[in-house]
C-alpha cells in the first residue's frame, strides 16, 4: 500500500517539474510576457510615427550587454529551478520520513536520500564558486549520485579549461573524470 502512494506521489512530482521546466522555457522564450532587462546607456526614442528606435553609440557594446544579461539569466534561473525541484524532493522525503505509516527500510532509504541531496547541493555551490574563481563569468553544476555536468559561462571553452574544470569536478565529487560532462554557454 505504501509503495502503490510512493509511486504515485513520484509520478505527480515528475509531472510538476516536467510543467515547471515547460513555463520556465516559456518564460525564458518570452512567451509569458516577461520584460526583458533593462540596459544602460540605451535611450529609446518613440516619435509619432509609433515606431521605436534604439540609439547606442557603439552596436558591438549593446550586443555583448543583451548577451551578458540573457547569460546571467540562464545561470540564476537555472539555479532558481534547481533548487524549486530540489525542495520538492526534500518536502516529499520529509513527508515519508514523518509518516508515521511508513516501514522501517523506506523511512531510511528516505533518510539517505535526503542527506544525498543534502551532499549534491554543497557540493553544487561549492564548485560553482571555485569555477567562478578560475575566472568565469558564472556557472552551474549539477551532481547526482553517478554522474556530475557543470555549464559554464563561456563563448568557448579550450580543451586545457574542460581537462582543468573536469579536473576540479573530479576532485570536488570523487567521480572519475569519464563520468563528467563540461558545457560552455554563451
């Protein structure tokens, strides 16, 4: 009986975060009707024709200034996401943990989980921070139990900065470099 409540409480978790992660794509797609960021040193001109044109002395300046700030966007609402669906888990197992129904075994696989999660989460923010150290602009890892991804905030990144960020995860987790994936993102 247990089990058939645990199954079905994890089939409507994945499909909250499944329509979490579709109005966080939307909203970032501007679907939603989210404003964009506001820049400095844009004056924006609207005559009386209706139609509105953006002034800025240098083009390259405005371009690399919507890149920075849709960059930063993707790494706090990654992380914003992140950590929605992790307080998911964390509310889920709490629940399980404190049923006062639950057996023994599922009460401590859910005690483990719970500090495995606990563990990912440091160990996310601490490697996110020594990325940024490394002189990134920003980044997010994401640590599961076998497998580590850490996106980083770059045009490109040369194979020595993946071997040093893949060499920095390795340590930080104990993972085997092969099971680490490295991502740059514009």
């Amino acid at each position: 009986m247990v089990a058939v409540i645990v199954k079905k409480r994890l089939f409507f978790l994945v499909i909250l975060g499944l329509a979490g992660l579709m109005l966080l794509f939307l909203g970032l797609r501007g679907g939603l009707g989210v404003e964009a960021p506001s820049l400095p040193n844009v004056q924006v001109d609207t005559p009386n024709t209706g139609y509105v044109s953006i002034e800025e002395s240098n083009p390259t300046d405005l371009e690399s200034k919507i890149a920075a700030a849709q960059n930063q966007d993707f790494f706090i609402d990654y992380r914003l996401e992140r950590d929605r669906t992790r307080g998911q888990q964390v509310e889920w197992l709490r629940e399980v943990i404190n049923n006062a129904g639950t057996v023994d075994e599922t009460r401590q696989k859910a005690q483990e989980h719970l500090l495995a999660i606990s563990r990912s989460m440091e160990k996310e923010s601490e490697l996110e921070n020594l990325i940024r150290a490394k002189g990134f602009d920003d980044a997010a890892v994401i640590v599961d139990e076998s497998t580590a991804t850490a996106i980083v905030a770059s045009g490109s990144l040369s194979s020595a900065e993946v071997a040093a960020i893949t060499e920095l995860v390795s340590r930080g987790t104990g993972m085997e470099q092969q099971k680490i994936a490295v991502i740059s993102k514009n």
